[in-house]
C-alpha cells in the first residue's frame, strides 16, 4: 500500500503546506513543495527561513519548485491551498493531473458564493478525482518541529488507510475515516466558533462566559452536522471538538486571535490590513449561517458573529443577542 504513494506533491508553501510537506519527508515519502511566490521560493533554495514559517529549518533535501506542472507528476497530492481560491486553482490542476490519482484537501472553510464544503468544491471542479480531507486539531508550527499530532483523514473506499499508510509516523497521526462530510464541516465551523470566543476573551467576560459559549458552539455545529449526513463520532472526534477546543482556546489561533481583537475594540478592516495573517472564519462565517438556513438549522452564535464581522450588529448589542433568547432545555 505504502508503495503506490511514495512520491507526494504539496501544493501550496504558506505555513501549513510547508508543514506538511516536512511531516510526509518524515514519514519516509519522496516529497515536492509548489511554491506561488517567486520570493519563498527564491529563499528557501538559498537555504533561508520560508517567511510564512519563521524559524523552521528546511531541509536542504526537500525539493521545491515553482512548476506546478513537474510538481503535480506525484502519486498522492496534498491540496494546501485557501478555501476560497480552491475552485480556481482545482480548475488550473486539473489538466496536470493523471487519472485515479488521489487529491488531499487541506484547506478549511465554507466557499463564500456558494455555501459548498471544500470537499463539494473540489469534487465539482475535479470530477473523476478520487478525493481525501485531512483536518484536525494542528498548528503548523508544532507539525514543523515534529511536535506529536493526530488529525483526521477521510475518504472513501480504501484511499484513506492507503494515505494513513504514506504520511503517518511516530509525531503524525492520521486516523482515517470515510465521513468527509463531517470532517469538512468541522474544519470549516471551528473558526467562526473560536472568533466568537476570541470575542469573549477579548471583552473580558471570563472563562465561564468562554466555556458556555465553546460548549454551545458545538451544540450548533452538531445540529448542522446531523442535518447535512455527517456522523456524530466524526464530529465528536479529532477533527470536530478536537479541533474547535484547540482553535477556541489558544492565541496562537489567527481566528481566536482576531476574535479578541474584535472584543477590543479594533475593526474587522483593521484586522484585514494587507500583511496581516487571514483568519478564515471571516469568510467562513456567512457562508455557514447560508448553508444553516438553506438546511432549516438555528445557529444563533454563527449568526451574530457573521452580523458582527459585516458590521450589521454592534459587539455590545452582538452579546445581547445571545444573552437575552429565551430560556429552553439543553
């Protein structure tokens, strides 16, 4: 099994894809980093730090390439690239790539147009393609130092023990699945959840305040989940509460940081300033709220957040909106 993926592409070189590619070149695989940027490129050929992942030495063996057709000549491809680009660049793959051979989506999040899963974009735009989701509770920078971590990957048939097979090692575990709809949603609602608990940190409500609102957050996202097919394990599992307790909880989250900056006071326009790092859940949150309507499921706390970041609903009157609803059972 491992064989079939000994060589694996990484598309995309920001902070994950990089991370990424170190974990596979751990796991034993022939591994190829795409690099967009002319200037990442550029400096990790002469052996200096990718900016996206200060600090995190690249080893010299790793190869990298700007040609994404060379690049894509892999057994297994890791998709790293944002949710909201994916269509596009799936368009731009397609013709590079060989028939049955397996694409992993890395991303997270909820197309903005559309109210697709990641998983339903690109299954649309690359039809025929056998397809993986991997997600889970992961920061970049501790998948890059080699720190353990257990994520979820999911995909039909027997894609997903083969992928498990290729990239797993002693620090990275994969555990598979074949519930891609659950793992693409979890991926995706955890950042709109962890800006609104960035919101309560940053106003300064307190930790009960934070762990009623983490614990209603998953009361939504487990509504949504059953309304959409997804299985109630997967969302209780890695890449569900595993990773909406992480994201929610740290400031090493972009979204939970840019969720605290919202308490304080700052703008979303502030927040957005070009240079700054993108919180997904910006986009992620009416795009999910869209798709919870369209499925006939309440989700209060995504939509005050989706209210809030388009400036609809001021934060003091964002919290009474959540504070002032009707008492009910749990």
């Amino acid at each position: 099994m491992t064989s079939s993926f000994s060589q694996i592409a990484v598309l995309g070189a920001g902070a994950w894809g990089t991370a990424l590619a170190l974990a596979a070149q751990s796991a034993g695989r022939d591994v190829t980093l795409w690099v967009r940027e002319d200037d990442v490129l550029a400096d990790i050929r002469a052996g200096k730090d990718n900016r996206f992942l200060p600090g995190v030495v690249i080893p010299k063996d790793l190869k990298v390439t700007g040609d994404l057709a060379q690049a894509a000549k892999a057994d297994a491809i890791l998709l790293v690239v944002p949710a909201q680009v994916l269509h596009g660049f799936s368009d731009t793959l397609k013709p590079h790539l060989a028939k049955g051979q397996p694409v992993v989506i890395c991303a997270k999040g909820i197309e903005k147009n559309s109210g697709k899963l990641v998983t339903e974009v690109a299954a649309e735009s690359l039809p025929g393609t056998p397809l993986a989701i991997l997600s889970g509770p992961s920061f970049a920078r501790d998948v890059a130092r080699g720190l353990p971590t257990a994520l979820t990957i999911a995909a039909k048939d027997d894609l997903a023990v083969r992928l498990q097979a290729a990239l797993g090692s002693p620090s990275f575990r994969p555990y598979g699945s074949d519930d891609v709809t659950g793992v693409a949603l979890g991926g995706a609602a955890k950042n709109v959840y962890a800006i609104a608990c960035g919101v309560v940190e940053g106003m300064g409500l307190g930790e009960n305040a934070r762990a009623a609102l983490l614990a209603r957050s998953f009361a939504e996202l487990a509504r949504l989940g059953e309304s959409l097919g997804a299985k109630r394990e997967t969302l209780m599992g890695l890449s569900g509460l595993g990773d909406l307790v992480l994201t929610a909880t740290s400031p090493s989250s972009r979204n939970f940081s840019f969720g605290m900056e919202l308490g304080r006071g700052k703008t979303v326009a502030d927040l957005s300033a070009p240079g700054r790092p993108l919180a997904e859940g910006v986009d992620t949150a009416p795009a999910l709220v869209a798709r919870a309507r369209a499925a006939d499921v309440e989700m209060p706390i995504a939509e005050a957040m989706a209210d809030l970041i388009a400036g609809a609903l001021p934060l003091g009157e964002a919290l009474m909106r959540l504070m002032s609803r009707k008492l009910t059972t749990e």
